[in-house]
C-alpha cells in the first residue's frame, strides 16, 4: 500500500444532499464529471460547523452485482487506518501500559539486531522516521504476500542488520512500522489487535458497521476494489493485491458516514483526552537529529499540512483499487472524506470540493 498525497453518479442518486442548492449545484458539476453511473466509483461526506451539508453516493459496489454505492457503503480505507492504530498505541500510552519511549527490542526480543531495535523508539515507529528498511520480497514472493498477515510482514523487517538513516533523522513512509504496532497492542493489551480497535475505538465512536481485515476478508457486505485496464475492471483486493492482508497498515472497512463519527469523536475526546488528542495532532518534532530536507510534519501518524490556503490535518489512503481522502479543517470547521473503489484523482478532487466549501 502507498500514500503520497498523491467517483460514477449512479441512476437514482442514492443519498440525498442536505446543503444549500449553491453547494449542492457546485459539488454536482464535479463529481458528474468524474463519475459514470455503471462503473465503479464512490461515496463522499462534506461537514461544515458540524452539520453535513453534502453526502451522495456515485456508481457500482460490485461490478457483478451492479449494487448502487451509497454513504453506508463499506470501503477499505487504506492507510487512513493507520490512525486507528495510533490512536490504540496513545490509549495504552496514556493508561502507562507502554511509553512512546519504549524501544521496540522491549516488543520483538527476536530481533536480530538487538542494538539496532534498542535505538528504534515506538514513537519513531508513529512518525515513519524509524530508518528501517522494506525488506519484505514481495515481487518475488508474491502468492505467499496475497494472504500473509501483519506478523508475516513485519518478521523480514526484524532480520534488517542496517538502517536507511539513524531513527529521528528524516521522513520515509514506513507499512510495516505500523504492521508491528498493531502486533504491540496485542502484545500490551492481551488481545487481538483488530478487538481492541473494535471494543475502544469503533464502539464509542458509534461506528456499527466498520470491520478489520482478519484473513479473507471482505467476502460479503463491502464494496469490492478495482483497476481499470484500458477495457475492463480488474478485482484488486484481497486475494489480488500482495500485503493487502496486512492489516496495521491498511486493514479498515468503513463508510463516509461512519468516518464522520470518527472524526466527532476525535474532536470530542470519546476514546482519549484531549491533551492525548491534541498531541495526535500535533507535529511531533523531538528529534535533535534531523537532517531531512524538509521540517516535520506530522504528529502522531497524522499529517498536519495545508491545502487551499487553509491549515490541514489528514491521511490519505490507497491499497489495491480503494483510494481514499480524509481531511479536517480546524479553523475553517471543514470536514472532507471520499473513498473510492477504483483510482481517480483525489488531489485534484480536494482542491475543488474544498474550494467550493470555503467560499460559503
């Protein structure tokens, strides 16, 4: 899965907008012009001060069943699930079961470096500056990545005998950092990773239909991911894409309307307080050893940024056919999410929908 910043109007709309005519005649005219309503697509939520003023699904679930997407829909959310596991670690953090200073050899004994993991800090593992290195041989491997879980992902990683860089000098997007914490909370909590997500985060926040990926996972009730191929849909999720399994990384399922509670949920500190909240969202910059052209940006797995002239926190998501766009805009109140479950081009997307939200 990666993420670098880097929808098909169905025949009846399947949700109706419940904004102004302005916002809604606006939004229409950019989506109409990506969507078509036989096709893969997908489902998109606009929140402004609290209130949806925007929520319609575009095109097909399933290119067998031809079922119409709606904001219930279930996508796979990609790397926006790294936030799930984030905000798992800062639970336990806060109920001092293990520190953001913890080293990861305190985790993995098995290490086989054990002075390299001794460097490699959890709150390294957050931030994706742990230097660690992908040495996992998926090209060459890849039929036994199509099933492979988070431990099978991250136990290459652990017979790394070098890093990239020394933790905490620079950024560089890191899967199998949160492969091995989602393994940490189980170790800690005493659970599977995915329950504890379910019971401390999904459950307060409301979230009744939103899964984990836990072996072959989806096989019913989710909307499938796709490639187009120049002439036809291409099934791209588990089963088809290699690490899709490995869920710390990229293993949630929810809707447009259930992330919407996840975000009020966050802002009202259902499942953490607000001084844990406020450092998520943060940028978290320790490091006296920084040495990447560019200055931290990011806190605790989110990314504080910008976009429209607007200050910005966010992930974006992106595994097999699913893409993925969550955005927050806290002075302007803006809350943006789309999932799709074919490619299409979310950086242009956000430019336009936010435009259209901030001149109201």
């Amino acid at each position: 899965m990666k993420i670098f910043f880097l929808f098909v109007v169905t025949i009846l709309f399947t949700n109706c907008n419940t904004g102004s005519s302005s916002y809604s005649s606006d939004l229409d005219k950019i989506f109409d012009s990506v969507f078509k309503a036989t096709e893969p697509g997908g489902a998109i939520l606009i929140a402004k001060e609290g209130k949806i003023i925007y929520e319609k699904g575009f095109g097909i679930e399933d290119i067998n069943t031809k079922k119409a997407i709606t904001t219930n829909t279930l996508f796979n959310v990609g790397s926006i699930s790294k936030t799930f596991v984030a905000f798992g670690i800062l639970q336990l953090v806060k109920e001092k079961k293990l520190y953001l200073q913890d080293n990861i050899y305190k985790f993995f004994p098995d290490f086989k470096d054990s002075l390299l993991a001794k460097k490699i800090k959890i709150y390294h593992l957050l931030t994706h500056t742990s230097g660690l290195p992908d040495i996992r041989n998926v090209e060459g491997d890849s039929v036994f990545f199509l099933t492979a879980k988070d431990e099978e992902n991250w136990a290459p990683i652990k017979k790394a005998d070098s890093l990239e860089f020394e933790p905490g000098e620079r950024f560089n997007y890191s899967n199998p950092a949160f492969n091995a914490l989602a393994l940490i909370i189980e170790k800690v909590s005493g659970m599977k990773w995915q329950d504890y997500i379910q019971k401390n985060i999904m459950v307060p926040s409301g979230m009744q239909t939103s899964t984990i990926t836990d072996g072959p996972h989806p096989e019913s009730g989710v909307s499938h991911g796709y490639i187009f191929d120049g002439k036809n849909y291409l099934e791209k999720d588990y089963g088809e894409e290699p690490t899709f399994a490995a869920s710390g990384n990229g293993g949630v399922w929810s809707s447009v309307n259930e992330l919407w509670k996840y975000e009020q949920a966050i802002q009202k500190n259902v499942f953490l307080d607000s001084d844990w909240t406020k450092s998520s969202r943060t940028i978290f910059n320790p490091f006296d050893n920084w040495k990447d052209s560019i200055p931290p940006f990011i806190g605790f797995c989110w990314f504080i940024t910008r976009s429209n002239n607007e200050n910005m926190i966010g992930h974006t998501g992106s595994q097999g056919g699913f893409r993925a766009d969550y955005v927050w805009l806290p002075e302007k109140k803006i809350f943006y999410v789309i999932l799709c479950n074919t490619p299409k081009p979310l950086g242009a997307l956000r430019s336009k929908v936010l435009s259209v939200a901030l001149k109201e």
